[in-house]
C-alpha cells in the first residue's frame, strides 16, 4: 500500500503540501465519525479511517518520515546499509556540539556569541535546502545509498538547529 495514493501525489520527495493538505481534508469530511452516526459500527469504522489518514498524512507531510517512507516502500532498510562516511567530519560535529553546550551552560552570551549563533542557522537552512534537493535528485534515480546518507546528514543539521534553538529560548541576558 502506497501512502502517497491515498493523497494522489506521486511518490517524490519534494510534494505539493497544499494538495496533500486538500487531499487530507476531503478524505477527513467523507470518513468522520461524526458524520457516519447511523450505527455504532459505522462510527467505529470511520474513527479507524480518520486516524489511519492522520497517520500516514503525518508521514507524508514531514520529510524525515517522508524520506523513511520512501526508504521503505523501495525496500531500502536502513539498519542493513553500511554507511561508509560514518565518522567523516566527526570531529567538526564534535566541535559543534561542544560549542553549543558550552554556550547552553552559560548565564549570559556575547554579541560575538550571537553573531555565530546566526552564521550557524545561516549555514544550517543552506545546507537543509541543498541536501533537501540532492536527495529528491536521488530518490528519482533510485540511489538508494546516497539518500541515507544524505538523508543522516539532514537528521544531524535537524539535531544542531534543535540544540541551537535551546540556547536561543534560554538566553535572556547579552553582555
């Protein structure tokens, strides 16, 4: 079963979010337990279409699970793939990291602090936006190895942004 069917999209990594969306709804108003109130069965029934169609559009609206999804319908496990570039830039990560904790852990931050900071989510929305288009270019041609890890690459972008944005909604002071 294709979840990308349900939703008429075409199974890519780049969708069109806002027919998804209008799929969703139009599939949501036939399937509403609300609207089938003849019969308890019928009720029960509708309510198990209305939340299997909140899961797999879950799926298909966020590109992590999006790009899991495209993994698993062309049959690509993930656990299985030997990931040659495992450790590449390791340390540089390592640094970030560090960095980010050391930057979390203290009361007040520079505007020197701030400034990379900015370069930081400067080069984390650079680097999403290309690596977002090299995995589409790589799921139509099938290139399965490449999209993981491309696609790890994105999640650990995702882990710094995240790591970042604490230390943004933490900080109240600025030296």
């Amino acid at each position: 079963m294709n979840y990308f069917k349900f939703f008429n999209l075409k199974s890519l990594f780049f969708i069109n979010k806002k027919t998804l969306s209008h799929n969703f709804k139009k599939l949501q108003k036939k399937n509403h337990p609300d609207l089938n109130i003849s019969s308890l069965e019928k009720k029960k029934i509708a309510l198990k279409k209305t939340t299997f169609l909140n899961r797999i559009y879950n799926i298909i609206y966020d590109k992590f699970t999006r790009i899991n999804y495209l993994l698993f319908l062309n049959k690509v496990n993930i656990n299985e793939t030997i990931i040659l570039d495992k450790y590449k830039d390791l340390e540089r990560k390592f640094e970030i990291f560090n960095y980010l904790d050391y930057l979390k852990k203290k009361k007040k931050i520079t505007k020197d602090e701030i400034m990379s900071l900015k370069a930081l989510y400067n080069y984390i929305f650079s680097q999403k936006l290309y690596f977002s288009k090299k995995i589409n270019i790589n799921i139509k041609e099938k290139r399965w190895f490449n999209v993981i890890i491309i696609f790890n690459k994105l999640i650990f972008l995702k882990r710094i942004e995240d790591k970042a944005n604490e230390i943004d909604l933490l900080k109240k002071k600025i030296i």
